[in-house]
C-alpha cells in the first residue's frame, strides 16, 4: 500500500504517490492537526479549544468543526479522547513525528527534511498558540540541523563520502556558521580523495569566521583536514595482544593525570586495531578513545561523534553489546549537551536496548537519561532514572557513577525548591567525590551545594562553597562548570543587595562558552533576573536569547522563564502564554516564583 504522509515541515500538505488527496480546509485545521501531533500524551479538549479558539463564542464547538474536517481528510486515522490522541496506521506517517521519533529509526529522508512547521501560516488571533508555535519552530529546526548532521556522520561512517558531503552541505546552507556540521563536510571531502576542494572549503569558513563574526576558525575545522590519527611504528605488531596493551597503558596514564599522553597511546590503539582487522576490536578502541576525549578533553565537536558512528558501523550489534551500548549512550550524551532532546532520547532508548543485563552500563544510562529529563522539566521521570541510576551503581560498586547520579538527583530537587532532599543528594555526592579523589566533578557539586544553602538563606555557607566552585572550575578551564559558577555568584550578590557585584559576575560568565547549553540556559535566566533589578536595558536582549535557546533546545521551563521575564517588560502575549505553558509543568517552585511575580 502506498504511503500517505502528513508534511507539516514546510507548507502543510497531504502526499500520495499518484493521487490528489483531500486537503484539510483552513489554516486552524492544521493548527489542531501540529498541536496534536506534537502532544504524544494527549491534550484536553478544553485545553486546546481554549489555545486555538480564544475569542469563539463556542471554543469547544469551533474544534469539533476542525475534528470533524480533519477525519474527512484522515480517512483511517484516529482523533479520539478525552485527552484527544492522534494515533497513525499504515499507510500513514507524517514527517514532524518521525523527525522527533527514535535517533536513528531511518524513517525519515533527511535529503527531503525542509522548510519550518506550518511554513506560511500565521496565527496572530491566537496568541498563546502563536507563542507554541514559535517555540515548535525553534525545536523542530534544531531537530533537522540534528538530522543532517547524525546521517552526515552515519554516512561518512559506512563509507559513502559523497553522501555525507551533500548532507553536511545541506546542514550548512541552514547554519553556515555550525562548526561541526563544517568539520564534516571537510573530512567527507578528504575520505572522498578531494583534497583540494577540502582545502578551499577551510579557507571559506576562515574567511566567513573573521569577516561575519570576528573570531578564528574553529580548531577543529581545520583538524579535520589532517589524517585521522598518528602513525604506528611498522615494527609493531598488529594483534590482539598489542592493541590490549595500548588500551590498557591509555587508561593507565589517564587515571594518573596524563591526559595528552594517554590520548596519543589510545589512538594508536585505534590504528593498530584497524591495522589488525577485527570490528569488534576496532569498535572497543573507537569507544575508548571517544570516552576519553568526551570525559577527559572536553571534546564535544565532530571529531568524537565521527568515533562513535564509525564504532557503530564496525560492531553492527543489533542485540545486546556493551561496546554498542557505551557508542550509543555516548552520542546521547552529546546531543543532550548540544541541546537535541528528541535526539538524545532516541539513542539512550537504543543504548538501554544495548545493554539489557549489563547493570554498570544501565546505571551510567540512567543517569543521562536523568539529566535529559530534568533540563526537559519532566522532573518526576528524572528522579526515577536518577534514582534508579543510583542504586544500580551501588549494586555494582561503582563510587563515582554513585556520585555522579546523586549530584544530579540534589540538582533536580534544588529546581524544585526541595531543599532537604536536594542536600541529602548532594552532600552523598560530596563524600563520593572526596573519597574518589574526583577533582574534576567537584565544581558541580560545591556550586550546586552552595546554591541549596543560597535557596534556604544561608548566605555565608553558601559563599563558600559557591566560591570554592568558581576557583576549581576556572583553574580547570572547565567552561560549563565556570558558567555555573558565575551564575551562582551572580544570584548570591542579587540576595545580597549588591547589584554592581551581581552584574559583574553575569559578565564574567558570560565569557566561557559552554558546551553543555542548560548552564547557558541557566545563566541567562540569572541574567535577566539581575537586568531587571538594576533596570538595565539589556533584559529584553537577555530574555530573548533565554526563549530562542530554551525553545530550540526544549528547555520548557526556561522558556516560561523567558516569558515571565518579557511579561515582565510589557510584552502582553507574553503573560497570557506564561500561565498556559507553566502548567504543564509540575514543579512547586516555578509555580511560587510566577505567583510572587505575577499573582495567582
């Protein structure tokens, strides 16, 4: 049977090969069909009467009007309930549903993948929908740029270059600036044996870099012309054995603080084991290598996600594989700090599937899966997984993952304003740091330690802690860990009175760039905060960049934030989507903070 798809990216439109289908009629027919296809869980009819219908004299009757339409044109497809549910069968399939469905599931053509959700309608009679919409916009877009860069990766990985050059050049033409998706391009022309198209390609994004934004190119575009690692001695054997002993001396030197030295021997694993032949073996070098550029570097960028689709195409594992498992969990990882959560949740899904039985690699999925859930404001999923996470680490005896899960957990309960839970988390996660000797992690828990005692009004013992934080965080150099950082010092000084200090500190975080986007996210809310208390005109500009990045990155209750902040400066649209948004999402303290603000 031939298929029948729901294009919402783009001008709406239904497709069938060889056939005119019936169209829905009306632009808010669309609306109720994106909204509903964009709420996996349902949504009350009263709920998106009143979103689509504000000024009807009968909101609920104007929807069951477009419900009926809808069905006319749907013929097969099932609108029901009380929370309406739209449920799709073969031949059905509609392609913003698959852009945020499982990572990897192929269904999706990323070379078809264009334009914006519900391109060329406007909605301007319905404010708060209008104000949905744009945030959709934001995340879906960002869904696509994700699309193009993974199958970019995917086909560098098995061996099509010319493929991966026409993606990566797709993913350019939407963000010429994405330095990534240009690493890509660049080493796609390199596999492809253009070599001095590659060359031409880096002196472009140089001259595009300095010329647009003032800045250089970024380091790794121009890696990506160089080979892919270092040469091996010929007189090394290529076995098993060797390829284990490089492995093992990496890990060595890693665990004893010699970063570059133990990068370099990991490497050379990883050329021995394609020397040698064995996927499985080349996978598990793949994998180590990534782990420590990930955890160890901070690398985030093309270089390491290439590692790990290339580990994926050489272990080919469709059932359980703990190399698999740690590829996948990996990329999650990446996406959820790139701010890609419909990406992110389908590689952890498929991590999990992984390793089915294998608790130590469980509880480290777990506890990104945790981290996905609390920067989305699904905060109950998020003390489950963590949770969890937790007590599987225990199990298996694993004292830093323990702390790492019971750091978050704290983090999860402080956002909610549960202050004894969010200590007891986190002064377990402080005892697991100091009995690992885990320097590198202490930043985040001292911060957000210091942070629950600036929420429960113990200023003094939260300035030690957050300043310890900031210290530690900026002799690592750690970008993510110094936003953090600032941030709190930029809270602690607005509780204080002293909006000089505050101010001076918003400034200094905002020199780091971090990786992982909630702390971004995170400081532009403290941001518009301290704006708002001195007056200064930069609140508006702070609350902007805040509701473009939460939308695209699906941070809801940043975007509310956002809201609340332009609402705040006279934007009425603004205020009517504030309540409508926060209520979908349950956290006690959000709702305290809008009530103090903005009233019942």
């Amino acid at each position: 049977m031939a298929e029948t798809w729901i294009r919402l990216l783009g001008p709406p439109a239904i497709e069938s090969p060889g056939t005119a289908p019936p169209q829905p009629r009306g632009r808010k027919a669309w609306a109720v069909l994106a909204y509903l296809a964009l709420q996996p869980e349902g949504t009350g009819r009263s709920r998106t009467a009143a979103l689509l219908f504000p000024d009807a004299a009968d909101p609920l009757g104007a929807l069951r009007w477009n419900l009926s339409e809808l069905r006319r044109t749907l013929g097969g497809v099932s609108i029901t309930g009380d929370p309406l549910r739209l449920e799709l069968v073969p031949p059905w399939r509609c392609d913003a549903l698959e852009l945020v469905g499982p990572a990897g599931n192929g269904g999706l053509d990323p070379h078809r993948v264009s334009g914006q959700l519900l391109e060329g309608l406007v909605f301007a009679d319905s404010p708060v929908f209008d104000s949905w919409l744009a945030d959709q916009r934001y995340r879906l877009e960002n869904c696509v740029q994700g699309l193009l860069y993974e199958a970019a990766l995917a086909a560098l990985a098995s061996g099509a270059p010319g493929d991966a050059v026409e993606l990566s050049s797709q993913a350019l033409r939407r963000d010429p600036f994405n330095a990534d998706c240009a690493a890509v391009l660049v080493k796609a022309l390199v596999a492809a044996g253009e070599h001095r198209r590659a060359r031409e390609q880096v002196s472009k994004f140089e001259d595009l870099y300095h010329r647009e934004l003032g800045l250089p190119l970024p380091a790794e575009v121009r890696r990506a012309l160089a080979a892919s690692g270092p040469a091996a001695d010929p007189g090394i054997p290529a076995t098993l054995a060797t390829v284990r002993s490089y492995l093992d001396a990496g890990s060595a030197s890693l665990s004893a603080g010699a970063v570059d030295r133990g990068l370099d021997q990991l490497r050379l694993a990883v050329v021995l084991a394609q020397r040698q032949g064995d996927r499985h073996l080349i996978a598990e070098s793949l994998v180590t290598l990534s782990g420590a550029l990930i955890h160890q570097a901070g690398g985030r960028g093309a270089e390491v996600a290439d590692f790990l689709h290339r580990a994926l195409s050489a272990e080919a594992a469709d059932g359980v594989s703990r190399t698999a498992a740690a590829a996948l969990r990996e990329l999650g990882y990446l996406s959820v700090q790139r701010g890609v959560p419909d990406r992110a949740a389908g590689w952890l899904d498929r991590a999990m599937q992984a390793a089915q039985g294998i608790p130590d690699e469980q509880a480290r999925i777990l506890a990104i899966q945790g981290m996905l859930a609390s920067d989305t404001a699904h905060y109950e999923d998020a003390v489950t997984a963590l949770t969890e996470s937790g007590r599987l680490a225990e199990a298996v005896r694993n004292r830093r993952q323990q702390a790492f899960s019971a750091a978050l957990l704290g983090r999860v309960h402080l956002l909610r304003g549960e202050l004894g839970p969010a200590a007891a988390s986190l002064d377990q996660a402080q005892e697991g740091v100091k009995a690992e000797h885990w320097t590198a992690f202490e930043p985040f828990v001292d911060g957000v330690r210091g942070e629950t005692y600036l929420a429960a009004g113990r200023l003094e013992d939260a300035e030690a802690l957050i300043d310890r934080s900031w210290v530690m965080a900026e002799l690592a150099g750690d970008h993510c860990y110094m936003a953090l950082a600032a941030g709190a010092e930029a809270r602690l000084f607005l509780a204080r009175g002293d909006l000089a200090a505050a101010e001076h500190w918003i400034g200094r975080g905002m020199e780091p760039k971090p990786w992982y986007l909630w702390y971004s996210a995170r400081l532009l809310d403290a941001a518009a905060e301290v704006a708002l208390a001195t007056g200064s005109q930069r609140a508006s500009e702070f609350a902007d960049r805040l509701a473009a990045l939460a939308s695209r990155s699906g941070m809801r209750e940043f975007v509310v934030r956002a809201q609340s902040h332009r609402a705040v400066l006279g934007n009425d649209a603004a205020a009517q989507a504030v309540s409508w948004l926060a209520k979908e999402i349950d956290n006690p303290a959000l709702t305290a903070f809008l009530t103090q603000r903005h009233g019942a």
